[in-house]
C-alpha cells in the first residue's frame, strides 16, 4: 500500500478533495494534488502530501471568463508535475476542467464526477457536451457519488460508472447530548450561499412560522448580501445567524445543537450534508432532487418537498416543529441508514479497492 502513488487533478481548497486527501494519506498512499487553485494555507504539508498548483487565482468581476478558461492552457504544468511526482494513478475529480486536463497529459486516468460538471455544464453549450463526453468516454473508469449521478453519466456518452457514496466519518458525525437548554426551535442549513441552494426558500418558509423558531445558515457565497437583505426584508433578521465558513470537524457540535437540517437545492447530485444530518440523529427536509431522493424515503427517515415548492415547505416545518414522534421516527431511522450504507471507512475502502484492481489490470 506504501508503495502506491495517486496524484489527484482536484481543487486542493475543496472540503471534499481534502476528506479524500487525509484518508488517503492516512492508509499510507503517497499523494500528490495538482489544483488549478494555489492553496489557501498548509493543510497539505500538515498531512504530508504533495501540492502542486497551476497558478491560477481565483477570479472575480471581468477576470473571472479568464481565470475559468486558463485551466485549458495549463497542459504543460500537468506534463511537468507527472515527470516529478511519478504517479501510478492520475484521478481527476471534475469532469470539465480536471478531466480535460487529465484526458490532454495522455496517461490513463480515473474521473470522479461530481454534479455541475454533468448535470448543468454539457447542456450549456454543445461545444460544452463535447467536451465533457470525451473527457468520460477517455478515461479508464468513471466514478460517482450515487446512482443519479451515474445515470446521468450513462446518457451523456453509454458508459457506466461505478458509485462510491460520499460518506460521513461515524466516529466524528453521531449523536450528541444537547449543551444548550430552552434554546428556540432550531433549523440549520449547511450550503454554499447561492441560488442553486434554495436558502432564499429557507427564509420565505421561516418567514411563515408563528413558532418560537430560529435558522442558523453555515457557508459562503456569493448570494450573502443578498440573502442578508431578504431576511431583514421578511422581518426575520433577528431570527437568522449567518455563521459564514466552518471546518468540517466544526459541524458536528452545530448539528447537535440544532432540531433539523434544511436541505432546499434545486438542484443536488447526492447532499453530503444530508448524510451527515442523518448520522447525528437529526431530522431532515430536503427537496427532491436526485441526490436527495437517493438518499430519504419520505416519511421515514425524513421528509421530501417539491423544489421551491414553498406551501410544501412551510407545512413541512410546521410539522417536524409540532410532531415530537415523528421527529424522533425519521431521526432514528436516518441514523440507522447512514451507519448501514454511509460510512466513510467503508467508501474510503471501495475507492482504495478500484485504485488496487487498477494497478492489477495495468489500467
């Protein structure tokens, strides 16, 4: 195991490329990460794994169309970053800009898709499915977080991928006794603050509630401000907390402070934080989007709305407010659900799986 050598085509700032990285470092694989991004502190270094960055700042305003095209110019970094780090497998995380560039270094190469890239991307622009399709159709094995995500891979390019849940460490997300006592009635919302992540739903519902309740909204993004402007616009602002950004280690403690998570995307292609909800043993709303439906059968281990299907909404947190029992049925048995199909020892397991058979096949 010591000997493999994995390099990763991925954002070395994403909370998810950086799950991946310390468990994979951590079971003794030797891992490089090549980020179009720099990255933002030494969180590599404190893992033992090695950066590798194309230089490309992230960008806003009128340098944002070049900083999103730049990456298509950086196949000469890709070339120089495999002649040092030596990789037995390149895995490419992102099927658009880290899959172009994986497909352009002309090494095999394992591509995980994550959402967007499939989802949205491809059907923006024809030249944008081309793309995309030959980044898929080239790679050795595709692989993806849930069955939505693989089928939408089947109808792009007929191939299949192979699913590896996105899972939660059961040791760091479980049930914990409640610190704060005669707290309101407390919804939380773990999302970047963008319109695909229905938070603005979120405040038009809270808006509704004639109970003692409250929203805490954990992320960043662009949508802030303006999200800001609208709770203060329904007359909720003393009623939301706008935490901004918090370490994965960090959402635990909030989860269990919190009596359910809001999972509002109109658009998800698994919801990790759903996962994460379901292993602390608290109830979820979600809408039902793909990921969403894979994961909650509605009125069992949690409740399912219509996307911006706002009545619904409302009802919905009506409900999980004024039904203890059903509160404590669907917490239960969402907890049940994540300890059984999403641990993250067990994805971890199947990923380091695919990397063996891989190296055994010389693919």
């Amino acid at each position: 195991m010591s000997l493999m050598k994995i390099l990763l085509l991925a954002d070395i700032n994403s909370a998810h490329t950086r799950r991946w990285g310390e468990a994979l470092a951590a079971e003794g694989i030797t891992l490089g990460i090549l980020s179009l991004n720099p990255p933002g502190d030494d969180w590599a270094d404190r893992h033992g794994i090695r950066a590798y960055s194309a230089g490309i700042a992230a960008a806003k305003g009128k340098g944002r169309l070049v900083s999103k095209v730049g990456y298509l110019f950086r196949g000469r970094t890709v070339d120089k970053t495999i002649r040092d780090f030596k990789p037995d497998i390149l895995h490419a995380h992102y099927a658009t800009s880290y899959g172009r560039l994986a497909r352009r270094s002309g090494m095999p190469y394992l591509l995980s898709v994550w959402g967007s890239d499939v989802f949205d991307f491809p059907h923006q622009h024809p030249l944008n499915k081309r793309m995309v399709v030959r980044n898929l159709k080239k790679a050795s094995q595709v692989l993806a977080t849930g069955t939505a995500l693989a089928d939408e891979v089947r109808r792009l390019c007929g191939r299949d991928a192979t699913v590896i849940p996105f899972g939660v460490d059961t040791d760091l997300f479980k049930p914990e006794p409640r610190h704060e006592e005669n707290t309101p009635f407390t919804f939380v919302i773990v999302k970047s603050l963008e319109h695909l992540c229905g938070i603005d739903l979120a405040l038009r519902g809270l808006a509704q509630l004639e109970h003692n309740v409250r929203l805490v909204v954990v992320g960043l993004g662009t949508q802030e401000a303006e999200l800001k402007e609208l709770a203060q616009s329904l007359g909720i602002g003393d009623r939301v907390v706008f935490r901004g950004w918090l370490d994965n280690s960090q959402v635990p403690a909030l989860l269990n402070e919190s009596d359910c998570l809001l999972n509002l995307s109109r658009r998800e292609g698994f919801g990790v934080c759903i996962v994460e909800a379901m292993a602390c043993g608290v109830p979820v709303i979600a809408t039902r989007t793909h990921g969403a439906e894979e994961l909650i059968e509605s009125g069992q281990d949690g409740l399912l709305v219509p996307v911006d299907g706002l009545p619904e909404t409302v009802k919905a947190m009506n409900t999980v407010i004024q039904n203890e029992q059903l509160r404590r049925t669907i917490a239960q048995n969402g907890l049940s659900k994540a300890r059984e199909h999403y641990t993250w020892q067990e994805c971890v397991r199947r990923m380091i799986d695919v990397y063996e058979e891989c190296l055994a096949s010389g693919s």
